[in-house]
C-alpha cells in the first residue's frame, strides 16, 4: 500500500523528497497523471529527487509508482464511501455535515490502512510475549497515555497483571525495576517521543521485553524496541497526531488485548464474567 508507505516514511525522508511526498499524499490522484518532469517541477525539485524516492519506495520506475498511486486511490474511494465533495481535508467552510462525513472518512480509512500495514507475525509475537508476562509495564506522553490506560483497564480485566504511569519519572524508575519476566509498552504516534524511548530503553537495560507502538516504521522507539507495531494514521489541520493516531492506536491495542485473551480462553472468560459481576452485583457462579 504506496499511500501508506510514505506515511510511514515521511519524517525519515530528506527535505526534497518530502516535498514530493506531500504533494503525492495531497492529491495522489492529480499526481498519478503526472509526469515526473511535471512532478519535478511542481515540488520545486529535480527529476533526480523524484527517482530517488521511487526508489527509496521500492520503485524501478515512476511508472510503476503512479500505476500504484491510481489503484490505492481506487481503494480508498471504495472503502470510504465518501463523495469526493467531502474527501480531503477539513475546511473552514465546512458545514457540520460535511465534518461528519469527513471523519467517519479519515477513521474508516485509519482502521482500514492500520489493519493492512500491522505486522501480523510481529503481533503474534507480542501476543505470546505479553501472553508470558508476569507484569506488564505500559507508557505513553499525551493522547498515547490515554491509550496506554485502555490497554491497562483491558488486561487488568482478563486478571493480567498490568500497570501505567501518570509522569515520565514514575514510568523510568518502575522500567528499571523490570526483568525478563515482564513486557513494557511504549506508545508514541511519531516513535520520537524522548520519555518514551528513555523508558523503553530503560526497561531493556533491565532484561524486559519491549514493544513499541508507533505510526512511522524506523522510528527511534521501533528501532529500540523488540516487537514494533506500526499504526497507519491520518492527519488534518484540525486533527493532528495527538488526535488522529488515537483510533488507529485503539485497533493495534484491540488486536494485541484480544490476542491475549484467547490464547488463554476459559481464563479470560472467567475473569471477564467475574469482574462484569463485580461491577453489575450479580452472582459471578455459571
């Protein structure tokens, strides 16, 4: 998935061909029909740097990457559903309507791009690792700390053991506390958060299994980590990272709970039967 792809890879690419990127994210079906001269031109750039990042996208030719470019547009119409007068970006003429459509459009297509992008074997061996965990330490700055929390209240329910922490301080000093026995969990949207990687790394020094959340594949958290989960969301004016990567975060988080919980089936049941009852007053007993 090209459109994808580049996401993934924008805040890695040097200036040049991140214009050319942008331009390709803005409007990939205007720039499918261009040549690369025209593309060249339009960024402000040489032809040079066009090749550079076709290749850099495991391109041999410009054709190739704009052939790709038409299909993933395709896609994207037909998983959104949306018009195109209410595709794109929100505007300040926008009316509440068009909001709607706009974001039901951009969460359809996180969801979708997340599920399309995740490592599948990279989660199965974030599964297992969780799965073995006699503690599960989880941090993240911001939106990804509310994240963190979801996935700690999702855990705690099937009887893992499963902490978070309000402050970087409390997040480092309980990571150099951890073993081989434990998994700590960084979440950050661009996988450059500095407290984040401190606490991942952290935690390796002490012998725990790390895995990293993110939405750029190569970033600094993902290459710190042991399992890296890449998350693929959009962003707008109005909606930024702090925003937007919160209902792709939510699915990877989703994904890896229910994972969890059934490799452990008739545990997880019991639990979940008997935390419900806990909070509902009933008689937890089959």
């Amino acid at each position: 998935m090209v459109l994808v792809h580049i996401r993934s890879v924008l805040p890695s690419l040097p200036p040049a061909e991140r214009r050319i990127a942008q331009a390709i994210l803005a409007d990939p079906v205007a720039v499918a029909g261009w040549p690369v001269t025209r593309l060249a031109a339009f960024c402000d750039t040489s032809t040079t740097s066009v090749v550079r990042l076709c290749r850099r996208l495991g391109y041999t030719r410009h054709q190739d990457l704009r052939l790709d470019l038409t299909r993933e547009s395709a896609r994207e119409t037909l998983v959104s559903a949306a018009p195109s007068a209410v595709s794109g970006d929100i505007d300040q003429e926008d009316t509440l309507t068009d909001i709607v459509a706009k974001v039901a459009r951009n969460e359809a297509l996180a969801i979708s791009d997340t599920a399309s992008a995740l490592d599948v074997d990279a989660l199965g061996r974030a599964v297992a690792a969780v799965s073995a965990a006699r503690r599960i330490d989880v941090f993240g700055v911001g939106a990804s700390a509310f994240v963190g929390l979801d996935l700690q209240q999702k855990l705690i329910r099937i009887g893992r053991t499963a902490l978070t922490w309000p402050d970087s301080h409390s997040a480092w000093t309980s990571a150099t506390l951890l073993d081989s026995g434990c998994v700590a969990i960084g979440i950050s949207h661009t996988g450059q958060t500095a407290d984040t990687l401190r606490f991942l790394s952290l935690a390796a020094a002490a012998g725990a299994t790390t895995v990293a959340i993110s939405n750029h594949a190569g970033a600094p958290v993902a290459e710190a980590a042991d399992i890296a989960l890449t998350t693929a969301a959009r962003e707008t004016r109005l909606r930024p990272g702090a925003l937007g990567s919160r209902i792709a975060q939510l699915m990877v988080i989703d994904c890896l709970f229910t994972g969890v919980a059934q490799a452990s089936y008739g545990q997880s049941i019991d639990a979940l039967r008997q935390t419900y009852a806990a909070v509902h007053g009933d008689d937890p007993t089959p």
